[in-house]
C-alpha cells in the first residue's frame, strides 16, 4: 500500500509515566509525527496517516528519566481510544505496580489494532495481562529480569523487535525508533517509513 485511504487517521497513543525513559517515548513520537508530516507533503490535500496523543494517569507534568518534563495531551478518562498503543520504557516499577496504569493499558490494548512495547516496556504489558506468553524482547540489560519475573515468556536475545502481529515488542532506543518505521511500513507502507527515516536523518535498520 502506497498511499494512506482511510477516512482518519488511526490514533497513536503513548504512554506517559514518571521515570519514563524520554527517547523511548519521543522516539515513536517523531517517527509518527514525521511520517503524518511527509504524506501530507507527498499528496498535499490527503488526510494525515496518523493522529498522536501522549497519555498519562492524570494530566499533571510527568517528570521523565533525568528530569524532563513533559506535559500530556489525555489522561486515561480522557483519552481516545488507540489503534496502535505504545508503552515505552524506563524504570517501571511504580508504572507497572500502579493498578490504574495496567487498567488503562489492558483496555486500551484490548481495542487497539498493535500493541507495541520500547525497551522496558515490556514489563508494564506484561503487569497488565497483555504480554502473558510466546516471544517478545526488551533491553538487553533486562533480558535476565524479564525471564525470571514472566517465566511463561519467551524471551529473545540479540534482536531488535518480535513482531507478533497485534503485538510487538523491542529491545532498546535505536530499536524502538526501527519499530516505529517497520510499523509504518506495516499500516500505509515502506516508501513512507523511508522518506520519514531520510526526513529524520536516522539510518533505519529494518531487520529485527
């Protein structure tokens, strides 16, 4: 598919939490936003590809990883329904034992088309029911952790992602960015994913 038909866009929503690990959110960010952006200058008049939104559990600042700030669009009462759901890592702990964040993210995945988790996100699907078994990755430095904390997972080694269809997990920052512009390629097409890559002058690997 070369060109983007539907009649709105599909809906990105990113999960926002304090400690977040700010390139794991902003990377799937910029690939999105980007991506909306080069269609449009590709077929002026066209609907935007994708609509982002950062959720968060309240619409307070979160304070991301080394004091970043940032300011969300939704809170989880508020928020528009995702057709592709990200959940980017961090240090997740508090996020992953917060009964209203794996409330939110259990709903949220179980309307949405993808799932797809950055790096330690992992453990916040997997905290929310999400992720309960078969293949999925996350950092490497976690690899051990994730195994011992969700022994039904099949935890791979030495991959960029594990694309399950309508779930998808990746290792690290870089990775989470190639992700993003696999599941570009995924929902309107490669020549996107490309010109986006080039726009953000980011080598794309696309081979998990």
């Amino acid at each position: 598919m070369n060109t983007f038909s539907a009649p709105h866009p599909l809906q990105i929503s990113i999960l926002f939490f304090d400690e977040v690990e700010a390139l794991d959110l902003g990377g799937p960010y910029e690939v999105f936003t980007t991506a909306s952006r080069m269609h449009q200058r590709l077929y002026p008049g066209a609907p935007a590809p994708f609509g982002v939104q950062c959720v968060a559990r309240s619409m307070a600042s979160v304070r991301a990883r080394a004091g970043l700030r940032v300011l969300p669009d939704a809170d989880f009462a508020t928020a528009a329904t995702p057709d592709v759901l990200i959940v980017p890592g961090g240090v997740v702990d508090a996020a992953a034992a917060c009964q209203s964040t794996r409330a939110w993210v259990a709903q949220a995945a179980g309307g949405a088309q993808i799932t797809a988790s950055v790096c330690t996100g992992a453990f916040i699907l997997a905290a929310a029911g999400v992720l309960t078994e078969g293949p999925a990755t996350t950092h490497w430095e976690d690899i051990a952790d994730l195994r011992a904390q969700f022994p039904a997972l099949d935890v791979r080694e030495n991959v960029r992602w594990v694309d399950r269809g309508a779930l998808v997990t990746s290792a690290g920052i870089s990775a989470g960015i190639d992700m993003s512009l696999h599941l570009v390629t995924r929902l309107v097409g490669a020549a996107l994913s490309e010109r986006t890559a080039r726009q953000m002058d980011t080598p794309w690997n696309n081979k998990p």
